[in-house]
C-alpha cells in the first residue's frame, strides 16, 4: 500500500471570491500549504493561463470560445499549467532547502511547533558540518507540496446553448467544470459548496479518478463543505451509493465567513463540531457498507477497511489559540484561515486599493448584505469601487449591469431564458412593474421594494476584477469595479503582512493582531446569530403565521442550547486561560437578551 504522506501544516487557504485565490498554488503549494481555486469563471482562467505562460516564456494556444466545450477544457490546461508550475517550484524549494542553511532556517520558522518533520530538519540543522550530505534524502521522502485543490459551487449549474439550441446536461457550468478538473493531471480535491446537486453528483461516477485504486488511493478526492452533521450523512451516502468515497468533511461556520453565507437555523459551530466529533465513526461506517455494495456492482476494486475520511473547520478564526483548540478538542485534520490572507500579498490575488481598503476595515465596516442575485446573504465590505459605481448608475437611471459572462443568470425571462437579477434587462423590467404599481403602495414600501432590485451587484465581474488589475490585465466591456467578500474576522486584521509572517501568526510564534480586543470567535459569530434572528423578526412584519412563528421560536430555542453547551464546555477546558472569565460574562449577558427578544406571533381576532 501506498503511504499517505500527512501534509506539513495543519491550516489551508479556503477558496475566496473568484479571483482571490485563483492563482494562490503557484504562490504557496511549494511551501507545502493547501489551497483552493474557484473554477466558477473560465474566461478569468482563461485569462490567467496566458498571464502565466507568458510569465514563465512557454508559448500558449488560446482556447476561444469557438472550441467545442471550451469551458472544461480552458479549466484542464489551467490546472494542468499551475500543476506543472507548483511541481517545479516544489523541486527548486528542494534543492534551496539541500543547498543553503538561511533557506533551511527560514523554512523551519514556518513549520508547526509539534511538527516531526521540523525536528528532523532541526537535527540536521544542529549536526553542523555534515547536513548537507544527509538532508537531501531526508527532503525527498518527508515533503510534500500543498494541494492544488478546486471549488464548484454546486447550484451555479446553468444550461448552456448553442445557436439557441440547448446543449446536453453535461456542458452545464458546473458539469463542465467538473469534467475540466477530472480530466487534469492534478491529483487533489474538489470542494463541493452550496448545497446538494443530485445530477451533478451522479456525473462523478463517469470519471475513474474518483474510484480507489488497488493500493486504496483515489487520484482525485470529493470534498463537501457542510454546515451540520445530518446534511454530511445524506449527502456523504448519497454519494457512497455511486461508489464514491467522500475523503473530506469542511465545516463552515453559518454565518462568521467570507462570502455567501447559509445560516443555519441557529445552530452554533461548536455543537456542530462537538457532533461530528462523537459521530465521526458513524459517518465513515455507514458511507463504507454502502460504498462496497455499489462497487461490487460495477466490479470495481473493493477496499477492505475504510479509506481515510477528515474533518476540517473554517469560519471566523483567528488567533493561535483558537486554531490549536480546535485541533487538540474537536480533533479536526486542518482549520481553514480565509481573510487574513487577503492581505498576505505573496498568498492572494488583490489589488492594492482594495488590500489597502481591508486594512482599514472596522467592524461597522463589515456587513451582511443582499447583493448577491442567488438571494443568498453575501458578506460584504463598505466603500468598494463596485459599490460606487453602482450607486453613481443608480442615480442616473441606469441600474443594472450589461451581464456579460451569465454565470449567475439563473432567474428565467418571459421568453424562458436565462436571466441575472443583477442585469439592467431584469432590473428595467422590474423598476417598470413597480412604477406602474407606485400609487397603490406607501412611499416607504415603493422605496424599498426599488432598494430591494437594485441592491444587486454583478459578481461575475466584480469579484473577477482584482487579479486583472493586480496583474495590469486590460479588463474589457462596462466598469463594475472590485466587490470582495471577506468575513467578519478581518476587521481585526489591519495591516499588510509577509507570507512567513501570517504562519507564525497562526502557530503562535509571532503575533500580526496590534488590537488585543477581538472577541472569541465563538462570542462573534453568536452575535451574529443574534441579529440575524432580530433581522428576521423585523423582515416579516406583519406578515406573520404559525409556521414562521415556529420557526423563529425553533431559531431561538437552538441558540439558547448553543449557549448551555458553551458554558458546560467552558467550566471544564483549560484553554483561553486568561480570557475565560470574559468569555463566560459574555455568554451571559448575550443569554439574557436571546431571552428578551419576543418571537411574534399570530393575533387571532
């Protein structure tokens, strides 16, 4: 059997935006750190695979759009590219590591502290004279790059036509996007986000990757980004049916994270990470009896045992403490650390004015929006260019954007057509019905509901933007400016930092945080719950019935259990030593006013 090489850090850089980290294995992989790239945008990976093979002077052949299936294929040559890229960087980091004591030294700084491998190479380090002659062996079987892992979000899944002929399902955004990664040379994940796609998931089975192989590895790996324990059960044995092997369980917090955020119904992050860590067992048995069942039916290679399943967690983290007891008490594999790497410029793809509009972020700065047109809260920040320039075409009549790239056209027009609730054709089309409607409604609601369309922002451009103006690419077509979508967590985070520098910031070897007042993130992102809640109560008005009632009283009620365990939880650890009194007062305080907010009810006459 093959040895699973165990990877060198316990932390990876989740998928941010579209551009964000679009590029971030060509800039980190070779230090053996795991990120994410977004596969949402084949014309901004288009664009970044000619950037690249320019960079690095091998000739490039442009896939136009005329190709048959040029979306899938734009993706392979992409990742088959940064593949090429992380292996040769991860060879020369070899080398440098084997040749000179400064890079050796600079390398173990940003290892983790319990790591193996930073003491054998601390051994070689203290041996002296003879280092040099031992190391290279010693390099070449203990380290790995980073994974070149990728992220679909499973619901942008739009047909596609050609000539108005509609395309089989497979040339779907999401299918092709698929088929582009499984047809790479890159052996990593993807991450599957937003939610279950039936058909997307039954499409895996045409793509041997993703079966194991006779020594029970799998050249590519299913990850799927979860919010609680049971859609990890149905989603993970939905799959095993297929005969295919979910390696990977990503935890994200509901709402303290970057960009779309699915709230939970009140659920909070530590019991739902205190669930998967009692059912972790069930999780891994129940996907392999039914895994077995169904590659004996396609008489495939059956593993004996188990193959190898992980927990991660991200949302909201952000100091040494925090990432340590995540790993030591819910025994998780890797703690995702997204927005303070918006402003680690060797990490990810931002343009100056937008990193230096993040350093300046507080936390009013920072809000929940509703400019997404999927209808999903999006996590936003005040004072973006896209946010200018939308508002300046608001005021002049002209709201709505051309919608050139339609990957978010998902809405359908009077013809049945595919349409973006961020376009001008929808909006027009909208503001028209309103104006017609405007002298049956009260000032205050025509307002609002002219609000409520134009809110929308084009994030296929928006969040495209920044590596065409990092890397001076020429950015074509009508200006939307830069939206990004980072979390809560940033605010706290004001100032550039140095990739080496951010590492030893999260093993707690070095400190970037220059305000010691950032609350817990367990306290931020209960908090966050709570408003939500009230925003809830505040949106529905008088439009309230037994359902809606039941569900906030339900909302509530998992807050007020979320905060029991948290008190329970803290009597008995004995990490966050010097602010455990705070925490606890917090916790109580945030009780008492979970239990002053009255859930309406129905006023029977």
């Amino acid at each position: 059997m093959t040895k699973i090489q165990k990877p060198l850090h316990n932390f990876h850089i989740p998928v941010m935006g579209l551009a964000y980290t679009i590029d971030s294995p060509i800039r980190v992989a070779q230090y053996g750190i795991s990120s994410v790239i977004s596969l949402a945008d084949d014309e901004l990976i288009e664009k970044m695979n000619a950037f690249y093979h320019q960079k690095f002077n091998v000739p490039y052949q442009e896939i136009s759009k005329k190709v048959a299936d040029y979306r899938a294929k734009r993706i392979t040559s992409y990742l088959n590219f940064v593949d090429k890229i992380v292996k040769e960087k991860f060879e020369n980091l070899k080398n440098e590591l084997a040749e000179s004591k400064e890079a050796l030294e600079n390398y173990i700084a940003i290892l983790p502290n319990k790591s193996e491998i930073k003491k054998g190479l601390q051994a070689f380090l203290d041996e002296g004279t003879n280092w040099k002659q031992n190391i290279q062996n010693y390099i070449e079987k203990q380290l790995s790059a980073g994974s070149i892992d990728v992220n679909i979000m499973t619901k942008l899944d739009k047909d596609n036509f050609d000539k108005n002929e509609q395309l089989p399902v497979i040339y779907n955004d999401a299918h092709a996007a698929l088929r582009g990664f499984a047809n790479s040379t890159v052996n990593s994940s993807i991450v599957l986000s937003a939610g279950m796609n039936p058909r997307l998931y039954s499409y895996f089975e045409n793509f041997e990757d993703f079966f194991p192989d006779e020594n029970k590895n799998l050249k590519k790996k299913i990850v799927l980004k979860v919010s609680d324990f049971r859609s990890a059960m149905i989603q993970g044995n939905f799959l095993a049916k297929k005969g295919l092997w979910v390696s990977e369980y990503r935890i994200e917090s509901g709402l303290n994270c970057g960009g779309h955020a699915f709230a939970t119904e009140g659920f909070l992050l530590g019991p739902i990470l205190e669930e998967f860590k009692q059912k972790k067992a069930q999780l891994i048995e129940s996907s392999h009896e039914l895994m077995i069942k169904a590659l004996e039916q396609k008489g495939k290679y059956i593993p004996n045992e188990p193959l190898e399943l992980k927990i991660t967690v991200q949302g909201g983290v952000g100091t040494a403490e925090e990432h340590d007891f995540l790993l030591d008490y819910y025994q998780v594999d890797s703690v995702g650390w997204g927005s303070p790497f918006l402003l680690v410029p060797e990490a990810t793809s931002v343009d100056q004015n937008t990193r230096n509009l993040l350093i300046d972020a507080k936390e009013e700065d920072l809000y929940l929006s509703q400019i997404s047109p999927l209808g999903v809260p999006f996590n936003t920040l005040r004072g973006t260019t896209n946010e200018k320039i939308k508002q300046r075409r608001i005021e002049e009549n002209k709201a709505g954007s051309s919608c050139p790239k339609k990957f978010l056209a998902l809405n359908k027009d009077a013809e049945g057509n595919g349409i973006c609730t961020a376009s001008k054709k929808y909006q027009d089309s909208k503001l028209e019905e309103l104006e017609a409607n405007k002298n049956n409604i009260s000032l205050e609601n025509y307002e609002k509901a002219k609000q409520n369309i134009t809110v929308k922002s084009c994030l296929c451009v928006g969040l495209a933007n920044a590596s065409y103006l990092e890397n001076n690419i020429k950015i074509k077509g009508q200006d939307q400016g830069v939206v990004i979508c980072p979390g809560p967590n940033i605010a706290y985070f004001d100032q550039e930092v140095s990739l080496s520098k951010m590492i030893q910031h999260i093993y707690g070897n070095d400190s970037v945080l220059q305000n010691p007042n950032r609350p817990h993130f367990f306290i931020k992102e209960l908090k966050m719950y709570i408003d939500y809640l009230k925003n809830d109560i505040q949106a529905i008005g008088q439009e309230i019935n037994n359902a809606k009632t039941k569900k906030l009283e339900a909302f509530k009620s998992n807050l007020l259990e979320g905060i029991g365990y948290y008190q329970n939880l803290f009597a008995v650890i004995s990490n966050f030593e010097t602010i455990k009194k705070e925490i606890s007062k917090q916790f109580e305080l945030l009780k008492n006013e979970i239990n002053n907010i009255e859930i309406p009810k129905l006023q029977i006459a």
